[in-house]
C-alpha cells in the first residue's frame, strides 16, 4: 500500500528509549524474506502471478510428485547477485543448495530447498539515518536463495486445514542481517533501507500485504556492558513496518518484564497479533528442531564468474544513497527531503522527470511530490505508477506557478481537476479564465474600489493599526476571484494604503 | 554404535514413521548390525578430502524465467486422497 | 520368435515378417501363461499395447519398414520397470504407499521409447523403492528368478530382469542406484548396462538416492543394450543433473567393430580387491576365463589396485539411506499415495499413512538415513561417506590412467534361494559389493553372461570411465560375437 512503502517514518520511540535507558540494553536482528520478482517460480515453470484459484498455479513440480526434478530459474540467481551488489556484499562464486528437511502440511516435498553452508550472497552492509540524524552502518550475515512455501487455511472448513500450493516455490531470498540494531526504530529503519533497495533494483515489489516482504525479528536484552547476547526470541508473522515496531516494543517491554523478575527469558518463536498489539508464544510444547539440512542431490553447484558479475554491476540503477547524494548537492534538497524522494525509484523518477528541463525548481517539486501528489494518493490507495497526474502533467502546473501565471492556491483546485482527469493545467487554465492578474492598472483599481468602499477601517489603519492590511489583501483577492497576484497585491497596497 | 530402541523412536518420530514397540527393539537390532557394517569407514584416512556430493563436477545448468505451465489442477489431484474447493484437506492444524 | 532378441524382432518388424500386433499378442499371452508363477509384472496393460501396436503397424506400413523411418525400434514390445512414471497407468514403485497411484505424466525415458516406437506391454516388479536386491521387497510379492523358480532374479530391477529372461519381451528398462540393473541382469543371464551418471534423464523416474540414481537397459545381449540406449540418453533440461552432450551412435559403432582382433590393444584391469575372499570360486573361476577370452581377441590385461574397494558398501548404505530419507518425506499421505484411516492428528496423518504405507526395508534406511543426517551425528556419517566416496571416485581415476576397462565379477554369487537372506541386512547388502563402486563414482558399468555354474548364470562386470559406454558396449559386443552365453534360454522358458 501507498502509504507504507512512500511515506516517511514518523516512528515513536517513547518505549524504546525507556527500555534503553533502564538496565537493558536491546540487541535486534532481522530476518527479511523479500520475494523476487519473477515470473516463474525459482525451480519450476509455474506462474507466481499472486491471487489465482488455489492450486492453478501448482504444477507436478511445486506438488512434489513422485519422480519430479527442480530446475534453477536464471532471473533467481540474477536478482541475488543484484542485491549483492547493491549492499557491497560478498558473492558466493560458488553456492550450493541444500535441503531443509521438516513435516508440515504446506511443505509438499518433506523439506525446503534453501541455502545453508555456502549461500549466494555473503557479508555486506546498509547505511541507515537515524532519528538524531546519525548515519548508522548495519551489517548483512548473508542472503540466500530459498523456495516459498505453500498456504495452509484454517478457517474454510470446520475441523480440517486446506492446503494451497499456489505459493509453493515462489523464489525467496532470505535476507539475515547481524543483530547490529538497538531499537525497534532502528529496526523499523532498517527494514525501510532493505525495501527501498529491493524495490530500487526491481528484485521485489515489496508487496507486504501479500507477504512480499516479511519480517521476523530477533529480539534480545542484555545488560549494559555485558559481551554475550541474551537470550533471544524470534517475531514473524510482521506484515507491516507499524507492526515491526510495535511488536518489537511489545517483546522489549516483556523481555525487561520477565529479566525483572528474576526469570528468564525461554527462546522460542512468537507470533505478533495485530488486534492485541502483543506478541504470543507459537508453540505450547518446544519442539527441538533437527532439520538435517545436506546438499540437495538433484541440484549443482550454482557457479558465479566475474565476468557475469560485472555485466549485472554494470547494468545496475543508481543506487537511492547514491542519488540523495546527487540531490542535495545539484538541486540543494536537504537531508530529509533528498532521503523522501530517493526512498523509492519510482518516486525518484518520478522527481527528475519533473525537474528535468529546468523549469521546474528542485524545491517546488519536491513541495508538490511529497505533499500535494502523495496526500492525494495516499487517499485514493494509489501507488506513484498509477497517479492519474504523470510527471510531465505535473510539471505542466508547476510551470505555470513558476512563470506567474496562477497562484499555489489556484493550482492546488487545478490539481483536483486534473487528478480527476478534467485535462492538462494550461486547458484548465485556459477554460476558466483563471490566468493570475498581474496588470498592475487593473490591480490598482480593484484596491482604489476597496478603500473607497471601507472608509473607517482605512482610517484605523492609517492610524497604525498595521494588522489590517490582511483585511484589505482579502477583499481586493475575493475582488479578483482569487486571479490576484498575491505577492504585487500585498506591495500596491501597503503603497495606495501609507498615509 | 548401537542403538537403543528409545533412540530409535526419535529417529523413527523424525522421520514420521509410524512404529510400534516390538518393531522398534528389531529395527534397533538390525540398524545396529548396519551401523557396524558403515563404521568400518571410520578406519579410512579423510584428512583434507573434499567431501563428494555428485559424479562429476559439472556446474549447475539454469533455465530461462519463462511460464509454461498451465492449470492442471484437475489431473494433478486426481491422486489426492482428500480435496475440497481446490484444496488439500488435512487433518486440522493448530497454529 | 518369441526367442528372437531385440535386434532381430525389430529386422523381423521391418521386413515386415510379422506385424507389431501379432508380436505384442505373443508376448502378452507369455504372460499370461507364465507370471502367475514367476511374478515379474505388476501391471500389464494388454488393451493400450495392442493399440499402441496397431499404430505402429501403421506407420510400418506407410513407411514400407522400421528403418526407413529411422525407427529402429518402432513396432517393439518392452517392458518399463514400475519405478517410471507412466502417464495414466498405475506407478506403484513396488510400494503399497504407491499402490493407488495413477501418474499424471510420462518419465522422460518413457516418453523418449515412446517416440522411438516401441509398444509398452506394462510395469515390471520391483523392490519397494528400488531398495533391494532379491526383490523380496515388494509389496507385490517376490519374483522368481527364470533360471531356478526357487531362487531370486535379483534386485530391485528383478522384475524386468524375470520378463526378459522368461522371453516376455526382449528388453526392458531399469534403474541402478547400487547395482540394480547389473545384478538382476548377472543373475537372469542377460546384458544389462548403467551408464554415465547424467546420461539418461532421471525425470519422471522415482528417486531413491538421486546422486546415485542411473536408468538402462536390460537385454539380451551388448547389441540390444547399444539400440536402447541411443534411445533413452539425451539431454533433458528438465533433469538438472542430466548432461548436456550428444548421444553417441552406440549401434554402428558395434557393426564398426565387427572384426578379428576388434579388441587389439584395449587395456583391461584386473583389481587383486575383487578376486579376495566372499567370491564364489566358480565365479572367479568364471571371469578369469572370460578375461582370457578377451585376451584372445587382443586385449591387454594387467593388475590394478582399487584400495578402498572395501569401504563401498559402508559408504553406499550412508550416502543412498540419507538421500533416500529426505526423498522419500514426500510421501506424507497428503497430495497423493497411500492414506490412513481417520486420522485423528497431523502426526497421526503422517506415522500411520508412513508407518502403513512402506515396507519394512524402506523404513529400515529411512531411519538409517534420517540418523546419519541427524544433528551431532552428520560429520560422523553422512560427511565421512562423502569423503570415502571421494577415495573411491579417486582410485577409480587413478586405475582408468593405466587401463581402459576394468572387469570383475558382477556379484560374488549366483542366484541365491528366497528367503535365504531376508533376516539378515548386512548379508544382503554385501551382496551389491561389485556394483555400488561405480554408482559412488558416477561411472558406466556394464554386466554381460559370461558361464553357467550349476545351471546359474554368471555375470562378468565391465566398468569404464566417464561416457565411455560405448568401449563398454564394444567389449561385450566382441565377447558375444566369440561366445553364446548370452544365448542360452532358461529351460522352462525356451
Ligand atoms: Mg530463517
Ligand atoms: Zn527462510
């Protein structure tokens, strides 16, 4: 939705800072599973188009039938790498895939094919800003490639659990980064970074309602000073970065809670609920895991080269760290603008498109993007790639604010009709005769009918009662149906008013 | 190493193999008379070896990011045991 | 002509000398008449045969013969061992987990003799997952082996191994993951070829132990061997493991080789660890007859040492029980195969469809296998096979720098009676000691009949480097052409 993956983060941090501040200092991992933006799924040739009819898009593959083999989707592999790229990480020249082997219903085969000893991508980091502005180094541990598995519904029938498969080998890239993060807001930021970037390079589309993006933290405390970590526990089921955050402050509060009191905190998996804003244990009997994980027979080594590496480094975007940079220093954003624009590609595209013949200025587009344009997508549900208003037909109204041809107030109502897709700024202007008025002879005699017709309250301000001059702005702008321009109004009449 | 039928029973809840009790003091004899037989690997000298995972040492090979797979959900669950609405069924799952 | 070996049944189909429905109704009345006893199939498919033949006739006819469509094998009765899936016909694996499963598609090698014309007269027996070598694991029953009805055909292809021995069919497919295709074929007298790991696609094949896993031939001698094979191997982009190099010509490199002293200066290895004790002395006596035979056409033979050839065994039943127990967990009674009762649970779903659904053997390298890879115990087991298995791969290569070809005994018996192993585990498994080296390896290997001892076949075992089968092939090819063991019918069956 518009409104998670364009809007800044206006995250609180009252509880965090309390937790922070007390004996506890909190020490956060995330585990991001970004699903790549492929067309078919990463060991077959089955759609991962989201929504279908269960089980249309399971082929033999994705069902595990007896006798089936997976085949590695080149685009998986691509995307990996991209992403390595893109977080100057390591690239495993040589990875191997390997076997996770569990029971469970949505799991057709009886394990996942995933990554374990030698995964695709190896160390990296992001850059994140934090709330006092501070840049902030986050370490990446790996990421590696995996297959999705299948959905399992509960509630469509009364005591049995129906499987769709749909989603089953979608492919997955599993992003672990260090437990480098110190708060939920700091988590909250480094998730926003992963999804910019993912979104940026065109490896995910960052859907988190349809489980695009997932989340799962690792949250532990530990006392101030102390070397080891805590015992940690682990949050999935984090569909949204509001969610993240109060989950994670949620586990913070209950984590110090339990230290406290002298117990200790249980490792375990718990599951965020979204309606109690709580997180709750995922499992009333601990299950020791032994996955037994070991290569996977039926696949190879994947084998990376530097030849292919430089071709994908080469074909590359302009990275959003790179291009806020480029921002703030040739349009003179500030920080936080340059950062808003840059959080996503589209949006900064959108942005240069704007600008990009100089008519329009950097300040002035980036005003009417990140407010006007957004609080009205933001309304309608709208992602930047659907806005009614395309760039060009933005500029087209931005251009006409610059040369003085409407006002910013006649330009938002413009705005309203374009969106509703009444035609281009300059036929709008054109038909309602909205053109600014900046003849000076027809200003003046608008202003010489509304002395004229306030005697008294002339004289009070001639008198020094300053604060009138408003009353007087009003009355010559209502007199121009608001064509006036504002800024040579305001100048003839503190002239045509002094004493 | 032998194993103990208790050990057994892991391996055999692991597995999700159903076993009863007189079965698993069997299995646990004869995994056993296994376990003796593959031990005699334990003699050999594997310092520095690279363990071998596949024949040959070819690379993976990748197929192109192309859908051609279409719905055939109809023959594809023919064989299911248990289907409704296009779905699986299964026993209920308590998350 | 129901005696006649693929090769002349397909002349026979080309001059049109008989029709491919006439052969197919002699073949499917062979069944009918004899497997009551011996067991060897499990499904017959007697309606879709005859039809599949009436259309191959066709097109013999249209085409005035086989060759001239550059079928060879059009028109040909075969049998498919029941571990390939077959689209619309039953594809049980010799389980009961299968017992109910109709497959949805065809295995790349069922789809590729498909092409090539040949009719599919049904499913051959087989050990339950292919784990086995006496087919006495298969839900279906045992198979009796042509040769002695009281003992086995071997495994787990034994029930393709019985049919073509019986004279049900002149060739059929295997599978050979440990030496199920060359010990069938050794015990049953016939020729029997794994190839190169990645040579045939293992699509659509069941897996047991997917690094292992190889499909071939089983027939009656290298010449039939050589024209299947050109059939089943090729390139499958849906095998990620199946090798991308073209087929050889594997048939007319044999009629090329057709000559005296065709052997002159091949390379025959003899390891000292084959011929060591556990080795039948009739057998040993056997292969170094044979050997001498093929020094007589021209070869070369010399001692060669394979140091860890002791270690096969113990590495195979760690490498191919792991695989085997993570392929194996799809069968969960979810999406198809066999399904409990009312189950109660989940787990319950799971343990009673797994625990009703396999056989005491598959389970058995299940929990193997499920240990082996278990936390704490992996580096032990599973980590070590894999570097024995690089040892073995190593001497291998080491042997191949001196010699082209090395031979063996196939098995360290013949034939042995039902039931004369089943209590014991670590017997039966010594009993694929020959043959589980080149599955370790990846290499092709290649079992021919060399003598009878006490009425029973004898196997001789050819193995080769890398996609050198057609050396293998060769070699067979010019012992057959000196020798008539590998004509010699089991007596109830002539
Ligand atoms: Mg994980
Ligand atoms: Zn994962």
């Amino acid at each position: 939705m518009a409104s998670e993956n364009s809007s800044p983060s206006s995250t609180g941090t009252s509880a965090t800072a309390n937790a922070q501040s007390g004996a506890w200092e909190v020490v956060i991992g995330l585990e991001i599973h970004a699903q790549l933006a492929t067309s078919s799924k990463i060991f077959s040739a089955a759609s991962t188009a989201f929504g279908a009819e269960p089980n249309t898009q399971a082929c033999a593959v994705d069902l595990g039938l007896p006798g089936v083999l997976p085949v590695l989707n080149r685009e998986a592999v691509r995307m990996a790498v991209c992403f390595a790229l893109a977080t100057d990480a390591e690239i495993g020249r040589r990875s191997v895939f390997a076997r996770k082997n569990y029971f469970y219903p949505d799991l057709p085969k009886g394990y996942q094919i995933s990554q374990m000893a030698l995964p695709i991508v190896g160390r990296g980091k992001v850059e994140i800003v934090l709330e006092d502005g501070q840049k902030k180094s986050i370490g990446l541990t790996r990421a590696h490639l995996e297959e999705d598995a299948g959905k399992s519904l509960h509630d469509e029938f009364n005591d049995m659990t129906g499987i769709d498969l749909n989603r089953a080998g979608t492919p997955l890239l599993e992003i672990v980064s260090e437990p480098d993060l110190r708060s939920a807001a700091e988590a909250v930021a480094y998730a926003r970074k992963i999804h910019a970037l993912v979104r940026y390079i065109g490896i995910c589309d960052g859907n988190m309602q349809e489980g695009s993006f997932r989340c799962d933290a690792n949250v532990s405390l530990r006392r101030w000073g102390q070397q080891e970590l805590g015992t940690r526990t682990e949050v999935k089921n984090v569909n949204s970065f509001r969610f993240l955050e109060r989950a994670i402050e949620f586990e913070i509060e209950r984590q110090a809670d339990v230290l406290e009191s002298g117990q200790a905190v249980i490792q375990e998996t718990r599951l965020y609920d979204a309606d109690r804003d709580e997180t709750r244990s995922m499992r009333s009997k601990e299950e020791a895991n032994d996955y037994r994980y070991f290569p996977d027979p039926d696949l190879l080594p994947v084998e990376i080269d530097d030849e292919y590496i430089e071709s994908l480094r080469a074909g590359l975007p302009e990275l959003p760290d790179a291009r806020a940079q480029r921002y703030r220093e040739d349009y003179a954003l500030s920080d936080y603008d340059a950062g808003v624009l840059t959080s996503d590609r589209a949006t900064a595209d959108y942005f240069e498109a704007v600008v990009t013949d100089g008519r329009v200025s950097p300040k002035l587009a980036n005003n009417w993007l990140a407010g006007e344009v957004f609080a009205r997508l933001n309304r309608d549900n709208l992602e930047l790639a659907d806005s009614p208003v395309d760039a060009s037909a933005l500029a087209g109204l931005l251009i006409r604010i610059e040369d003085n041809t409407i006002s910013g107030k006649i330009a938002k109502q413009l705005l309203d009709d374009m969106w509703a897709g009444k035609g281009s700024a300059d036929d709008l202007i054109e038909a309602g005769g909205l053109r600014q008025i900046t003849d000076t002879g027809a200003l003046e005699s608008m202003i010489d009918a509304v002395i004229e017709e306030n005697p008294g309250q002339v004289a009070e301000y001639r008198a020094g009662k300053d604060k009138l001059l408003g009353f007087f702005v009003g009355k010559a702008m209502k007199a121009s149906q608001g064509k006036a321009n504002p800024a040579q109004l305001n100048e003839l009449l503190r002239q045509k008013l002094k004493p | 190493m032998s194993l103990t039928p208790e050990e057994v029973e892991k391996i055999a809840h692991l597995a999700r193999l159903g076993v009863d009790d007189a079965e698993l003091a069997e299995y646990a004899g004869e995994l056993s008379k296994v376990l003796g037989l593959v031990e005699l690997m334990n003699a050999a000298e594997t310092e520095g070896i690279e363990p071998m995972a596949h024949p040959g040492h070819a690379s993976n090979r990748l197929r192109d990011d192309l859908v051609t797979e279409s719905d055939k959900r109809e023959l594809l669950q023919q064989a299911a045991p248990a289907v409704e609405k296009g779905l699986f069924l299964v026993p209920k799952v308590i998350e | 002509m129901h005696d006649k070996n693929l090769r002349e049944v397909a002349e026979h189909l080309d001059s049109r000398s008989i029709s491919s429905e006439e052969l197919t109704r002699l073949f499917l009345q062979r069944i009918d008449t004899h497997d009551a006893a011996l067991n060897s199939m499990i499904t017959v498919c007697a309606e879709s045969a005859i039809q599949q033949a009436q259309v191959a006739d066709k097109a013999i006819a249209e085409a005035g013969g086989t060759l001239s469509v550059n079928k060879p094998l059009l028109g040909v009765p075969i049998v498919h061992k029941d571990i390939f899936c077959t689209k619309g016909v039953k594809t049980s694996c010799g389980s009961r987990m299968l017992d109910n499963f109709v497959s949805p598609y065809d295995a790349t090698v069922v789809e590729k003799l498909a092409d090539a014309g040949t009719v599919m007269l049904g499913k051959a027996n087989m050990d339950e997952f292919a784990m086995g070598s006496s087919n006495e694991n298969s839900y279906f029953g045992a198979v009796g082996n042509p040769w002695d009805q009281n003992r086995v055909p071997g495994g787990s292809s034994g029930g393709s191994a019985a049919a073509v021995a019986a004279r049900f069919c002149p060739a059929a497919t295997g599978t050979d993951t440990g030496g199920s295709i060359r010990q069938p074929a050794a015990f049953c007298g016939l020729t029997g070829i794994k190839p190169t790991y990645g040579r045939i696609s293992r699509y659509g094949m069941i897996a047991f132990a997917s690094s292992l896993d190889q499909a071939g031939p089983m027939a009656r001698s290298a010449e039939d061997c050589a024209i299947m094979l050109e059939s089943m191997a090729g390139f499958d982009p849906r095998d990620s493991t199946s090798v991308d190099r073209p087929v050889e010509n594997y048939r007319q490199q044999l009629v090329d080789a057709e000559q005296p002293n065709a052997l002159q200066g091949l390379r025959i290895g003899l390891p000292e660890e084959y011929f060591a004790e556990g080795l039948d002395p009739a057998i040993a006596t056997a292969v170094e007859s044979a050997v001498k035979e093929l020094e007589a056409l021209g070869a070369v033979v010399k001692s060669v040492s394979l140091p860890n050839q002791h270690l096969c065994v113990p590495a195979y039943y760690v490498v191919a029980p792991a695989e085997c127990s993570s392929n194996l967990s799809r069968f969960d009674g979810v999406r198809f195969g066999h399904r409990c009762e009312s189950p109660v649970d989940l787990e319950d779903l799971y343990k009673r469809s797994r625990g009703e659904g396999f056989g005491r053997e598959v389970k058995r390298r299940i929990l193997i296998g499920t240990y082996a890879l278990s936390a704490g115990y992996y580096d032990a087991y599973y980590l070590k096979a894999q570097k024995v298995r690089q040892l073995i791969s190593d001497d291998f290569q080491q042997a191949f720098s001196e010699v082209d070809v090395i031979a063996g005994p196939a098995t360290p018996t013949t034939a042995f009676e039902k039931n004369s192993k089943t209590d014991d585990p670590v017997s039966m498994y010594l009993n694929d000691l020959y043959t589980i080296s080149a599955n370790l390896a990846g290499l092709p290997s290649i079992s021919l009949p060399c003598a009878l001892a006490d009425g029973l076949p004898v196997g001789l075992q050819l193995t080769a480097n890398y996609f050198d089968e057609s050396r293998l092939l060769k070699t067979a090819h010019s012992f057959q052409l000196q020798t008539d063991w590998h004509t010699q019918c089991p007596p109830d069956y002539v």
